[in-house]
C-alpha cells in the first residue's frame, strides 16, 4: 500500500473513533439461547434467544448460565458509564422465553465480575473476580439465587482477572489470566498491565475451600489471544473446552474455544477448536458460558449517547472451526 494511502487510513479511522467518543460509547450487552442441540458449538440458523440490553448508562457483560429446575438463571456484571464499580446482577428464563426484572445479587466496596456460578454436592456456589480487592473469595447461596455468603478465601493478594474453577479427577483446577501473587498487602488495581490480559497462571487443590497452590512453572504463558478465561470449562464430544479471550489489539476481541487434551502440575496441553467474533457492527465478544444446552455470549457495540438514533441494537457475530491447531 502506498504510504500516503496507509497515511489516510489512519487518519480516517482517528477521525471515526473521534467522533464515536464524541456522539456514543462502547456498551456490553448478552444474548442467551436455550436447548441447544448438544454436538453444536454455535446454534444453528433459527435458533431462538433473547438479547439483554442495558440502559443506555450501564453495562451487562460476563454472563454465566446456571439452571434449577424449569428455569434458567443468568448471573452477570452491571456496570455504570459514568461511575464504573460492578455489581452482579441476575435474570430468570421460564420455557416459554419469559424474563424476570434484572436483581442485585451481590455488591461490596469494590468492583466485582465474572460472576462463575456452579452447583456441587448439592450447593450452589459463586465466584466473582475481585481482582481490585486484592483476593479471591468464594461465595455459597444462603438462599439461592438471591442470598450469599462468603466461605472461604481461596487465595489471598493476588492481582487475578476472571479465575475460573474446573473440576476432573486430579482435583480442582483454577486458571486466571494476571499478576498471580502480589507479594505484599497493596494490590495494584491499574486496568492497563499487560499481565491481565496476556498471562495464564493455574492453581490447583484437592478441595474447593482450602489448599490452593500455584504451578511452580506460573504464568504458564504470556500470550494474549489464549491466556484470559472467557467462561466455564464444559464438554463437548466427550472432551473439555476451555473458552479465552482474545485479547490481541483491544480488550475482549474474540473469543477462543480451546480443547483441553491434558492439564497437570507439569503444564496445560490445548489445540485451537473455534473462534467467535463480532461481525457487521458488532466490536467483539468476550464471554462463551455454556452449560449443557444452555449458552450465554455477551457483545459489544457503540451506542449513541442520546439513544435516538439507533435504539435497536442487532448483533452479528461470525464462527469459525480450526483444524487441530497445537497451543
């Protein structure tokens, strides 16, 4: 490309982004399907779902699915514009598609996300990312979906970003993208170290309140389109997926799903299974909750400041399989 060309293209594009920053904003939305055929990745066409858009101010972003009985619940990040300090929030979906008023299910002094929501031996439990506290706390439901209380500090001045918790025969397994431990009693809470985006640390435990310990071999790898959790662990064709962000370029821009061949105290084997990204208007996708039938993918766009002009939002997004690409 001629360099006054290549010159222009980027003074075009300054230009658009000026005027985006200056008439709207970059907001987080989700969309939730249900009952999806068990050996599909991405829901085929004509597959019913419902998207959940914030008001213009807020944001809902990281969706996890979790159901009881006959409804799904989604639990996810509300976040202000103007004031940004996340809650986590939660909706319910009947069978016939019916939704209940977004509720507070979780706030405290700092910002809390990635609410992973999951039931074992009988309990639901809950663990948000409170990376700007400096912790990991894991929560259990008093009175699930709505009450809960803290049970146990997993780990302690740690700088982690989205930690995620999976479970197989060798134990508990915890992998997060981040600082790991901090090593002293303040924790930094800038948003721009690169270790929160290009990291993979895995701890590991034999039981899900106590023990954890950090892989010797920590961060496993610095790689910002494989590192960053982007939703639980699930099984597809008898094997495990493990979703990350890809955060090449700009935070969140796709997601991977990445098949988990081995995971161990020596390291993490994985190929490259799919890719979701935006499409048309849509900037990125940073979320692949899947439980069973059930899936939760969140999505960006720039919405008008005023919401006049386009207070329709339609999503596009574009899926990919990969041949078995080593990790």
């Amino acid at each position: 490309m001629p360099l006054a060309a290549a010159r222009g293209g980027n003074l075009g594009r300054a230009l658009r982004h000026m005027a985006h920053r200056l008439t709207a904003h970059d907001q987080w939305a989700f969309r939730v399907y249900q009952n999806l055929v068990p050996d599909h990745l991405w829901p085929t066409a004509g597959s019913q779902f419902i998207d959940f858009v914030p008001p213009i101010d807020k944001i809902w972003a990281d969706p996890f699915v979790a159901r009881d009985g006959d409804l799904l619940w989604v639990f996810f990040e509300e976040d202000s514009i103007k004031s940004p300090k996340g809650c986590i929030v939660c909706v319910s979906i009947d069978a016939s598609g019916h939704c209940s008023e977004p509720v507070v299910v979780l706030e405290d002094s700092s910002h809390l996300s990635y609410p992973q929501v999951f039931k074992c031996d009988g309990k639901w439990y809950m663990l948000p990312e409170s990376g700007a506290r400096g912790d990991l706390v894991l929560y259990r439901a008093r009175k699930f979906p709505f009450e809960w209380e803290p049970v146990a500090d997993l780990l302690q001045q740690v700088r982690l970003a989205d930690a995620t918790l999976h479970r197989n025969h060798a134990g508990w397994w915890l992998t997060a993208s981040g600082v790991g431990q901090s090593g002293g009693s303040v924790c930094d809470e800038s948003p721009y170290d690169m270790r929160l985006y290009d990291t993979l640390h895995v701890y590991h435990s034999s039981a899900l309140t106590s023990g954890w310990q950090p892989m010797s071999l920590n961060p496993l790898r610095v790689d910002a389109a494989t590192s960053r959790p982007a939703g639980p662990w699930f099984q597809w064709q008898g094997q495990w997926i493990r979703p990350v962000q890809d955060c090449r370029g700009r935070y969140g821009r796709a997601v991977h799903l990445l098949a988990v061949e081995s995971i161990s105290m020596q390291g993490i084997n994985e190929r490259l299974l799919a890719t979701l990204g935006g499409g048309g208007r849509t900037n990125c996708v940073h979320t692949y909750s899947r439980v069973g039938g059930d899936l939760a993918i969140d999505w960006n766009v720039w919405r008008f400041r005023s919401d006049l002009f386009r207070s329709r939002v339609d999503p596009a997004f574009e899926f990919h399989r990969h041949d078995a690409v080593k990790i």
